[in-house]
C-alpha cells in the first residue's frame, strides 16, 4: 500500500495545536479546553504524532458531527499504561475514549472500569465481520461483553530482506534448516541473520512467537518445546547471528537498522511504513513472507493484535463516545484509518473492499490467515508485570547470567505467580 506522502510541517503544526487545546486539567470531559474550544467528548490517542493525524481527525468530526478533544498518549510504553490505569481506576471523567492495546484490555478487560458495547456498537451484525478468536481471547470479559472496537487488524509478520537472501543463493525461509542455513551464511562484518526488537517491555512478543513456532505452550515451560525455542535464540547470540546489544531496542531502533542491511530477517508488527519511507519497501528488497515452519509436522503459527478504542465507564457524554465508537467500527471509519495511518482493517469485509489487490498485505495476511495458526497473544491481568519481569530474565539468559534451564524455571515461576 503506497501511503500519501507526509506533510511534516503540516502534521506538526496541527499536533502543537492539539497538544496547546488539551483539556488534561478539567474534570469534566465536555465543555471548552483551555483556548475556550467547544467539543463533545475527548480521545486519549497513540497516533497523535502521525504526520496525517489532521486529515484523520478531520474525518472523522465531518463524519460523526462531534468536535473533538485530543489528548496525546505518553510514547513510552511503561509511562502510557500508567496513565491510562491512573484516569481509569480513580474514575477520572476527563476522558471519553481511549486506545488500549492487548496489554491493556487483558488488565482492564474485567476491572468493571470500561463499558459492554455488544447492545450498541458490537451487535452481532457488526462483530461478524471481525476475527472472532481475537475478540473471544482478548476483548471480551468474563460476563461476555466486548469492550472495544479493534482499530485494525496486524500480524507480527515475518519480514525479510529479498537483497540479502539473493545474495545468500537461498530462495525460501520455509522450515527450520532453510532458517539455519540463512543464519549461518549471512551473518558476518556486522551484519546478521536475525535481528529482533529486545527491550524487556518488547521481546515478549519475540519469546511467545518462537515458543509457538517450535510448538510449545507459553504457561507451561516444562515443555521441550520451550526451552528448544529458548536454546535457539541464545544459540544464535552465542553464533552471533543474532545481536546481543538488541537487548536495548525497542521498534522505533530496530526498524533503522533494518532499513541500513543489518538483518537478514525478523518479525515486525505493521505494514512496513518505515520501510517504505526509506525507499526500501518492496518485493526486491524488504517484504512479508510466510513464517517458517520450525516444527517436523510442518505447522506455522502467527499472532494476531490490535489496539483498540473503548468507553471509559467514568464518560459523562457516553451518547457522544457511542457515535464515535460506532464511526470506529464502520466501513467508513476503518477506511479512514486505513488511508491515514496504513492501518489494516479489523473488518474482515471493509478489508476486501478498500485494500486494492495490489498491496502485497492483502495477499501476505490472506495466507497467513489460511495457512498458519492464529491466535492472540499469551496474556494475564498482571500483564505489564508479567511482560517486564519476562523480558528482564530473558535478557539475563541471552547474557549469559542465567542458563537456559534456569530461564524457564523462572518463567514457569512467573506464570505461577501472575495467573
């Protein structure tokens, strides 16, 4: 998908705006912001820095007729999910709708804090159209009541770099000898195989895919089958296929040095926008491509996510939130997030339609969804607890600090303790 070229200057221009109207120090979350601005209801945003924020925004108020209040969430993942927990469990009112992501709803999903929507936005009509072992694993609460509409459909997709694999004389990562024969042929003067995203709030989502590729159970590591996805990884730091100074990396530094030729090959959430703005996206340099299988039966899994919008329970313009959240879930509103931030549609229907057929997403997902086994992510309530503490003792193991064997006692020790 070839996204409309950003207007920097423009989107900056917009977002200080945004930011000056703020009605973080009100109570109540319609009235004025601070510049004696009128609006309806106010959105707690992730895509606030998106150069084409404007044009969404825009759309979305001529669509619904609502003037809306934008507050900017943190970037920093730690710092949003305290400030997202802090407005909700004290019943602020100052904000209507948030974005949460997996993380989030499965901490929140039961907490009483955000509103059912299954009667007025998710009727059954509309949640047909969405992937339904998403919503049953990580939106629905315990009663059965959806709490939010997804924002889009991703996969943490495999990616590779098409230049490299030429390079290498190898056609196709399909199983787990054509994996290693990669790794061991590539990774060399600073350049290696595989190249991941490590940072302790983000490698979890790394852990989990490669406990499920080698067929394992990411709440019982007294499989094998766990600690042969363990072993793997850290035999391709010991190999140095694999960089141990990723342990630092979060998205945002992993994504650069892929777009320079550092890796041969990794997974990433998204439609490859970084890659498409450093002139790199493409079927000749970096793509999607089918997971590899890494288990003898040939199976493949992948994970599916999203972040999705839902109504604080606190809202004091819930007639408003409502309007809004149904301009979400409409094909309208999944087009508009679409086009402005390469968001591919959660509605399985709006995605037919609006996706051309030339978007190599389209085809990539349509296999991924036939081919692999999808599922939502391994989460508990605790779940930033649970990610941090993982990520912290699977660095140590990738140091070297602790063995394999230790890192999946402790694992199975965190799962005890946050289940």
């Amino acid at each position: 998908m070839k996204k409309k070229i950003a207007k920097i200057m423009l989107g900056a221009m917009f977002l200080t705006g945004v930011l000056s109207g703020c009605g973080g120090n009100t109570k109540e979350s319609s009235g004025s912001d601070n510049s004696g601005n009128k609006y309806d209801l106010t959105l707690y945003s992730i895509n606030t820095t998106d150069a084409d924020f404007g044009d969404w925004l825009k759309n979305v108020e001529d669509a619904t007729g609502l003037k809306i209040n934008v507050i900017a969430a943190p970037t920093d993942s730690d710092t949003r999910q305290q400030k997202i927990t802090t407005i909700l469990s004290t019943g602020d009112s100052s904000v209507d709708i948030l974005e949460i992501n997996d993380e989030m709803s499965a901490s929140f999903k039961n907490s009483g804090w955000l509103d059912g929507l299954n009667d007025t936005v998710m009727t059954e009509d509309i949640r047909g159209e969405f992937a339904k072992g998403y919503l049953d694993q990580m939106i629905t609460d315990k009663q059965g009541n959806i709490i939010g509409v997804p924002g889009y459909a991703g996969y943490l997709a495999f990616w590779v770099n098409q230049k490299i694999l030429d390079e290498a004389g190898i056609d196709k990562l399909d199983t787990k000898e054509d994996f290693k024969k990669y790794m061991l042929a590539v990774s060399k003067d600073g350049r290696y195989g595989y190249g991941g995203s490590w940072e302790k709030t983000y490698v979890f989502n790394e852990i989990a895919q490669f406990v499920n590729m080698f067929g394992g159970d990411y709440f019982d590591w007294t499989r094998p089958e766990n600690k042969e996805a363990i072993q793997f990884l850290y035999d391709m730091v010991q190999n140095k296929q694999t960089p141990i100074d990723q342990i630092a990396d979060k998205y945002e530094q992993m994504n650069p040095k892929a777009n320079d030729g550092k890796y041969g090959c990794w997974f990433m959430w998204g439609l490859g926008t970084d890659y498409e703005k450093a002139g790199m996206l493409g079927q000749d340099k970096i793509h999607m491509a089918m997971v590899p299988s890494m288990t003898n039966d040939g199976k493949r899994a992948i994970f599916t996510d999203s972040w999705s919008y839902v109504l604080n329970t606190a809202s004091k313009n819930k007639d408003a939130a409502i309007k809004f959240l149904k301009y979400m879930a409409s094909e309208g509103g999944m087009e508009a997030s679409y086009k402005a931030f390469d968001r591919y549609p959660a509605r399985k229907d709006v995605a037919e339609k609006v996706v051309p057929d030339t978007d190599p997403a389209k085809e990539m997902y349509s296999r991924y969804a036939s081919e692999c086994n999808v599922q939502g992510r391994p989460m508990l309530p605790q779940t930033m607890e649970f990610i941090t503490d993982m990520g912290t003792i699977y660095q140590s193991c990738m140091k070297g600090e602790i063995s394999v064997d230790e890192f999946c006692k402790k694992a199975q020790e965190l799962v005890n303790k946050y289940k």
